[in-house]
C-alpha cells in the first residue's frame, strides 16, 4: 500500500525560522490521525504544507503520490484544509461558495444541495451572505464546500473550534464518513476529550518534530512501543 503521506526529515520556514525541523512521518490511506503538541508546535504548519501551500527548505514530502519538492503545488486539487480561515467569499451566499467549489471539482448541483442538507444550511441561511453568519455558521459552510470537493486527504485544523454540541457531534461524523470511504484525516486539535472519541492515531509534535507516535488504541502496535513513526 502507498501512503497517504509520506515525509522525510522535511524542513519548512515560516519566515526565516523552521517551524518543521525535521519531521518524519507516514500516514496510509484511511487512517484518522490527532496531531497534538504545544502552540507553536508546527501542528498548522504541517497541515499547510500537505495542502501545497508552503516550500520544502529540505527532505522528502510525497503526498497523495505528488512529489511537493518538484511541484508543490500538484497536490491542492485532491486536498481539503479546513484551517483558522475557512476560505469562503464573504460576499456570495451560502450556496453560492458550496456551488463554486463545486464546479471547480465537477460536482453536480445534487451534490450541493446535498452538503447544504448534510450541514443543516438547506434552510433560510443558504441565501444568506457569508459576511452575516455567526463564526459557527461560516464553519458549518466551510464544511461543506469540503465535503462537495471529496478529497482524497482531509486536514482540519480545530475543526470543533466555534460549533456548538450538535456542530461538533457532525464534525465527528464527517470525519468517520470520510475514513470510511477511504480518505484520509489529518486533524490538529487541543480537545484531546473532544476527538478521542474517534480513536485516532495520536502523532505529537514539538519543535517541529514528530516526539511521539501511538496507534490507535482499538489496533495494537505490531512493535508493542508509541514511536513506530517517530523521527
């Protein structure tokens, strides 16, 4: 099986400081995997850069088969990051940015208007501007102009953050539908309570290294030791 992911002693700069120093790590196909560290850890860094969205200053990174040192930018149309920012226009409805990242990946408009119904915007918030939702209304939008793209790689960044119970509880079932179906999940979060209950494998960074690795707590690890994928 070809990993998902595939990094190699990779070094990233934010600015001229390395906020990836080195890391080592290897996701296969439909894994869940919790990255959890301390702020400033390299966590958001990490998923920037398997989104394509930052250079490789040194190492090996091969995601979903794409080579990031060649062309990092390859990637960006088989992944979906959900970060800090959610990516919407502020200026188009609901359903007018779910529509868009729509045609750009060649879903049709069932598919819209089944990722509106999936996260309760069918309603009277699909003809709202995004400009006027709460913060937890725009993350439900940003949920589903990921969920309309299908990535092959999922990277969320606290995708809990600003949901209320009901919110969250979805986020959850995403994230099982989208392993289930084979994608791949890479989260950050600090609600470690929050995403246990999704059984991941638990990946630790800290000075923008891979410290720690443990499997999943419902798979044994065939080496019986947590750092199977350390750096």
């Amino acid at each position: 099986m070809h990993p998902a992911v595939h990094l190699t002693d990779v070094v990233a700069l934010t600015g001229r400081f390395p906020a990836l120093a080195g890391v080592t790590l290897r996701v296969d196909p439909g894994e869940v995997v919790l990255l959890q560290g301390p702020n400033g850890a390299g966590k958001t860094t990490l998923l920037r850069l398997c989104a394509g969205l930052l250079r490789i200053e040194d190492g090996d990174a091969i995601v979903l088969g794409h080579d990031l040192r060649r062309d990092h930018r390859a990637v960006r149309a088989h992944v979906g990051l959900l970060g800090h920012s959610t990516g919407l226009y502020d200026d188009l409805t609901v359903a007018e940015n779910v529509a868009f990242w729509a045609r750009a990946v060649g879903a049709d408009p069932a598919e819209v208007q089944g990722a509106l119904v999936h996260l309760g915007l069918d309603g009277r918030l699909r003809d709202v501007p995004v400009l006027r939702l709460s913060a937890g209304q725009r993350r439900r939008c940003a949920l589903a102009t990921l969920l309309v793209r299908r990535p092959e790689l999922w990277l969320l960044d606290e995708p809990h953050a600003a949901l209320d119970r009901d919110g969250r509880a979805l986020v959850d079932a995403l994230i099982r539908q989208a392993s289930s179906a084979g994608a791949t999940v890479i989260l950050a979060s600090h609600e470690l309570d929050r995403v246990g209950a999704l059984d991941p494998r638990l990946v630790t960074i800290a000075g923008g290294r891979v410290v720690a690795d443990e499997p999943p707590k419902s798979v044994p690890s065939p080496h019986g030791g947590g750092d199977d994928h350390a750096a």
